[in-house]
C-alpha cells in the first residue's frame, strides 16, 4: 500500500465507468479507479491528484485532507445502503464527522469488474 501524488495515469478504454486507465507505481503497472465514481458521486470538476496503492490496483480522488488512526470503539455504523455500501462507518476527526471507507469492500467490488 502507498499514497502518490501527481501520477500520470494513461487512460484507456472500458466497460467499467470508474476505470480511469493505467499508471507505474513501484509495484509495477497497475490499473487504476475512479474512488469518486465508485461511491456514486459525479465526476469532479478538479484533477485527481492523489492514488492510494490498494492491493491489486489504484485509487484515484481529488482531496487528501488528513490521515488518522481511530480505535474500533470510536466508529459509529451507518446503513450500508449508502455509497454502495462502501462506506464502514463514521468516526469524529479533528471535531469533523467523517466516513469510513471499507477498502475491503471496494476490492472486492472493483475484483468482480474486472
């Protein structure tokens, strides 16, 4: 896993909608997704700066505002209905309510794409 910032990604065509194209990460070529299309929101009117390294592929946003370790205890759940059920639950950062995205289950669903 990493964060890059500024990658080039090639695009190329697909039947996906939230696959963008390919880029070079230092674990070689991978493919790499939209995380805004795959949670369901529009397309951005911004470039997509950062690619977080999940696994197999990449994932592409526009915004990085923080990092942050929160124990389990601290996560309030949320209905799975929303963002495609991608999204584990909510915790409060830095006084802000923020949700949790479950990698776990946008692997899964990028795999089923694929």
């Amino acid at each position: 896993h990493g964060l890059f910032v500024d990658r080039s990604v090639v695009a190329l065509p697909a039947r996906a909608a939230e696959f963008m194209g390919i880029t070079c990460l230092r674990s070689g070529i991978v493919a790499v997704y939209s995380l805004r299309a795959i949670l369901g929101h529009p397309p951005a009117d911004v470039p997509m700066r950062w690619l977080l390294l999940a696994g197999p592929f990449a994932l592409a946003f526009e915004r990085f505002d923080a990092f942050a370790r929160i124990a389990r205890s601290e996560l309030a759940g949320v209905l799975a209905a929303g963002r495609g059920g991608h999204v584990a639950g909510t915790a409060m950062i830095a006084g802000e309510r923020r949700s949790i995205i479950s990698l776990r289950s946008i692997m899964q669903s990028v795999s089923t794409k694929v």
